[in-house]
C-alpha cells in the first residue's frame, strides 16, 4: 500500500477532517513544546478506542512508524518525530478520546489516551478527592496517560512519581504481530473490538473490576524520601522500579488505558514561606521535617532568588492570567498560541516569537503581582521555599523553622499569598523560555535540566566554575526540594555552543552522583541508560513506535539483522 491509499484508508476510519497532511495542518504536531521537530506524512485523530485500534492495524500492515502523541507538553521532544528515519512516520494524536471513567466512587479511575489531569481534578473535586498530580502540567493541559508513559514526577512528597501496573495497550510483537494487551483488571470481554468499545462507552461492571490486578500509585515512597542518609536519590526517570509495561514506555506502547488511584483531599493543610542566606539551614530544614514530623509535609517547592526575579518579570502574565480566569482557559490558549506562533513565525517582515513579545509587553503594564511580604522576603534572602504541611504538624513544623531558619526567616501564609506563591512557583517553569523569545538578539538557547541528587547530598546548591558561567545570562533553580530534585534552567550568552555547555554540565552532575532526567522522559535530548533502553526493546522489539526515543538506534529492529539480543549503539 502506498503513502496515498493509506491515507485514504485513514480517512475512511476516522473522517477527512481528522486527518492533517499539508506541512502547515501539521506543524504544530510535528514540533515539540519547547524544542524538537521531524518530519511526518500525516497527523491522524480518532475520536473512538475502536478507530484508534484500526489506525494501528492500518499502520502497522504498511510498516510505518508510530508516534503516539496526547497534549505535546514534554520538554524534551520526547513526542515529536525527530530528523530522518528509515520509514516514514505517522503521528497518532490522542486528544479527541478524553473519557475518563471514574472506580468505586472515585478512589480509581480509568482514563483514555487523552484524559487530561485538569478535567480530572474537575470530576473528582466534588468526591474530596485528587488526582496523582496538582501542579503544574495541570494547568496547560497535559494529558494523564503522558504523565504516565513518561515517569512523571511531581510536587507532592508522600505521593512519588506516577506508577500503575494496570494498563490497556496495544505491542507489536517480534515477528510484527499487533496484539491487544489487557492489564487493567477489568474484565472486557475477549475480542479487542469489544473490548475497546465497552471501555470507550463506559460499560464496566463493578464486579468485573479485579482489587487485586495490582498497583495503581506508587508504593512506599514517603519512607523512601525520608531516608536522608541514603546515598542515592530518591526518584528518577531511568529507576528500574518505576519501569512496567505503560510506565515509562515513552511511547513505545499504544496505550488506549490506564487505570489509577485517586487521594483524599486534606483539609486544614498550613502554608508557610521561608527565607534564608544559609543553604546549610535549608538542608537542615528538610532534614528534620522528612524525618521528626508525624507525617512528611505534603509539598516544599524551592526558588533560588534570581529565578525568582525572572519568573517574576517574564512569568508575570501567566500567574494573572491563571489568578484572573482560572485553570479552565488556558489550555485552550496555549493551543491557541501555539497555532499563531506557526502561522506568524512563517511572515517574514514580523519579529519572530510576536506573541510572547506582545504578552511580555502587557505583563509591564499592569501593577506589581506578588503580595508585600513575598517581595520583602526576596529582597531579604537568596533562598525561598514553600513549605505545605498537614494542620495537626504544624505546631511541630513551626518549632523546626524556629531551630533551623529563625523566628524572622518564616511566615505563615494567607490565603491570597499560598495562591500567589505557588502560582509564581508554576510560571518559573515557562520564565526562561519566555526570556529567551523576547531577548532573542542577546540570548542563544535555553539549556534546561531537571535532575535527582543523593538523598544525603548535603552541597545541594550548584557552583559553576567559570568557563560555563561566562556563558550564560541567566540560571533558574527551583524544584521539588524534600526530594532533591531541581529543575535548573540556563539561558545562554549569545553565539555559546548549547551542546558543549550541556556536556560540561552533565559532566559535573556525573561527579556528584545524580541522575537525569529526574521526572521528565528522556525524549531525544538524553541518553537512555542501560536499564531504561532495555525496557524499550522489550516493549517494542521491532522498534516501530517512537523510534530514536532516549538516543537508540531509529532503525527498524534496532538495526539488528543477525536476529541476536544485542542491543545496537546508541544513534544521534
């Protein structure tokens, strides 16, 4: 079959308008949310579990490449086709099948490909119940399955990165078989068709759902971040005990489902804002509230103060936009923006990235948008931290800050300023970005690592020695501190080499122990390490869906025609 009758064969599965193939219809598909772009001869949308199944089929008889894609938030181009392949590439996109189909009143849910966390936290807040994850890629819209797929992290202490061992997914096997995989714990019937079309109407019998199918959320995390003299960190992308069939797939699954647990939503939490000059006070902060509390607190998200003054100037529009209107627009506008970036970055007589210079140019207008004691505090101390504990610590809490930062270095928060401080805390994550786009004549790139130091790392604060800090113009450091990972953003000086900075500086974290990526997929940016790249190899032994995922060779069966095991070299 060729390229034109498979994509006639698309359109007959799922419409004409769901089917894009002109360069225009499906750039914003092929290019990642930061970084990345490749090539594809289509970007198909099923609206329906069953149509997603024949797209497979179809793919998969004309041996063509598979990248499933839901939201496109990933930082690292882990869903975007990447440069040349030895076949060409379809792109799968999950966002019309958003169903998410709620377990015994809402303590587990199941949700389809393009069930997005916002639109979960919606159905489950009327139950006193969460989701997995609360900040954050929430609020943009990524999808549940993405998070999933790719070793999401998260803010949340007691919670650990998101894990299942129940899933619904479609694998080709080696000898280039597609076969449906149904791990859920929730008897469907037998045929996929059947089975695909009662998930997608909802039709689950209570007494065919299985409560001992297996785990639905991490397990045993919060003893886990609480062990402070561990000389390993306590979570990170490539952890071999994070990996299982969807978990951390990257995409080298068709996942149609993933069954999850919920949480209660606590009530009487306190928030408090700390200041300090003294890194070792944080550290030894952290290390009495991980380890004398009756419960781990349940967030403490961490900004150096030059991230602080950056979010603060090019994030500014985003944390008003979120405090004005809410969550419920903005992944409609981040749509929207990535739509009109593609069309305006294309006219020639129009400076590149307009509409982040249009929005940086109303964030300048409008009055100052963090609450008095936040700035006093940035004009105080060079490290800040959110810490978020449960009401009956508090006490306790209120006696470590005492001991450890002093009765000036803490407040305990409103509630306008818990809402301003974490919603600045969110739009550090977008800052640099936006300030490499509005400052594009003196700025190169963003180099932006997120990393997982030892648990008993004490010298957690990065020194750069001075040949890379000559090259750069700004650093972000915030994160998730009680589980020592840090996100660290570089924007770099003009003409610098990103690659070389990027080896220098992994490099360095190398000589401390750390891993990386910490809580985001590997994507095309980062070498898989051995544990991670066999885990790909299992899942898709013909090497057929998201191929070059985590530096692996882009050829089909890895480029193995001698029929061995062997994993072949990494490729660029």
């Amino acid at each position: 079959m060729d390229n034109q009758d498979l994509i006639k064969t698309f359109k007959e599965i799922v419409g004409a308008k769901h089917v894009l193939t002109s360069e225009s219809q499906t750039e914003r598909y092929r290019k990642g949310f930061r970084s990345g772009e490749g090539e594809a001869i289509a970007v198909v949308i099923p609206g329906t579990l069953v149509e997603m199944w024949k797209l497979l089929q179809a793919c998969v008889a004309a041996d063509k490449i598979l990248i499933m894609q839901a939201a496109n938030t990933g930082l690292t181009e882990g869903s975007t086709p990447k440069d040349s392949y030895d076949r060409d590439v379809v792109i799968l996109s999950t966002l019309r099948m958003d169903k998410i189909h709620l377990l015994d009143e809402g303590r587990q849910f199941v949700s389809l490909p393009g069930g997005t966390l916002f639109k979960l936290e919606k159905m489950l807040a009327p139950l006193g119940r969460q989701p997995h994850s609360v900040i954050g890629s929430s609020c943009i819209g990524a999808s549940i399955l993405g998070g999933v797929c790719n070793n999401s992290g998260g803010s949340l202490v007691r919670r650990g990165p998101v894990f299942t061992e129940l899933s619904l997914y479609a694998q080709i096997t080696a000898d280039g078989r597609l076969e449906l995989v149904n791990h859920l714990g929730i008897d469907l019937g037998d045929a996929p068709e059947e089975i695909l079309g009662r998930l997608d109407r909802g039709e689950i019998d209570p007494a065919a759902v299985s409560q001992d199918a297996g785990h639905a959320s991490a397990e045993g995390y919060a003893s886990k971040v609480s062990d402070v003299d561990a000389d390993t960190p306590a979570r990170y992308n490539a952890d071999p005990g994070g990996l299982h069939e969807a978990a951390g797939c990257a995409g080298k699954l068709a996942v149609f489902a993933a069954r999850l647990d919920t949480f209660p939503v606590e009530e009487g939490e306190k928030v408090y804002y700390i200041g300090t000059n003294s890194p070792s006070a944080l550290t030894e902060l952290r290390r009495r509230v991980l380890t004398e509390l009756e419960d781990v607190p349940v967030s403490g998200e961490y900004l150096h103060r030059e991230c602080f003054d950056i979010a603060r100037r090019y994030g500014k529009d985003t944390l008003l936009m979120i405090h004005w209107f809410g969550t419920d627009r903005l992944p409609l506008f981040f749509a929207m923006k990535g739509a009109l970036d593609a069309r305006l970055n294309k006219l020639r007589f129009l400076p590149k990235n307009l509409v982040d210079r249009v929005m940086q140019g109303f964030s300048r207008l409008v009055p100052e948008a963090l609450p008095k004691r936040l700035m006093q505090f940035r004009d105080l101390f060079e490290h800040h931290l959110i810490l978020k504990v449960s009401g009956h610590t508090a006490a306790d809490t209120e006696t470590i800050l005492n001991d450890t930062v002093g009765a000036e270095g803490w407040f305990l928060c409103d509630e306008m300023e818990t809402k301003k401080a974490m919603l600045h805390r969110f739009a550090a994550a977008g800052a640099a970005m936006r300030m490499h786009a509005v400052n594009t004549s003196t700025t190169e790139d963003v180099l932006a690592l997120d990393i997982a130091l030892k648990r008993n790392d004490r010298e957690w604060l990065e020194t750069l020695p001075e040949e890379i800090e000559r090259d750069l113009v700004g650093k972000l450091y915030y994160g998730h501190f009680l589980c020592h990972v840090f996100h660290q953003d570089y924007i770099l000086r003009k003409g610098v080499d990103a690659k070389a900075v990027k080896a220098k500086m992994l490099a360095l974290l190398d000589t401390r122990g750390a891993e990386y990526p910490a809580e985001h997929n590997v994507g095309h940016l980062y070498e898989a390490k051995p544990a991670l790249a066999a885990h790909y190899k299992e899942l898709d032994p013909t090497n057929s869906f998201n191929p070059g995922i985590g530096k692996t060779s882009r050829a089909k069966h890895y480029g193995a025609e001698c029929g061995c095991n062997h994993m072949p070299a990494a490729a660029e």
